[in-house]
C-alpha cells in the first residue's frame, strides 16, 4: 500500500512539511515517485521505520486476537 504525505504525517505525528524536511534530512525512509509530480511511501517501509524508533508504540491488539 502506499501512502501519500498527508497519510504520512498523520502516522508519524507531523506537518506536511516537517515530513519532507525528515525526508530531506535522512531522517526518515524515501518515498517512491509515482508520477512527475507525485510521490508515495511504502507502507511496510513506514511502519519498519515506526517500530525501530525507541520508545515505539506498537499497536493494541484487537479483542479477537487476545487469547483468555
């Protein structure tokens, strides 16, 4: 699935810009070019980059998938 840079933002708790400025930087994964205007980011690719930041929060489980 890929993502645009609003998707992006909200997942990783930023503005649109300071997603670019992550991006520029190094900071956080590259997105892919999709078209002459338009890139994307992998899903797979952000969340890697989300869990192997310290201090991550990984998901809560669904009710279905909690074993009593």
């Amino acid at each position: 699935m890929l993502l645009r840079i609003e998707d992006v933002s909200e997942r990783l708790h930023l503005t649109p810009r300071a997603v670019r400025t992550a991006w520029y930087e190094g900071r956080i994964p590259a997105p892919i070019r999709v078209g002459r205007r338009s890139i994307r980011w992998r899903l797979d690719e952000l969340e890697k980059f989300i869990a192997s930041q310290p201090g991550a929060v990984r998901p809560i489980k669904e009710k279905s998938d909690v074993k009593v």
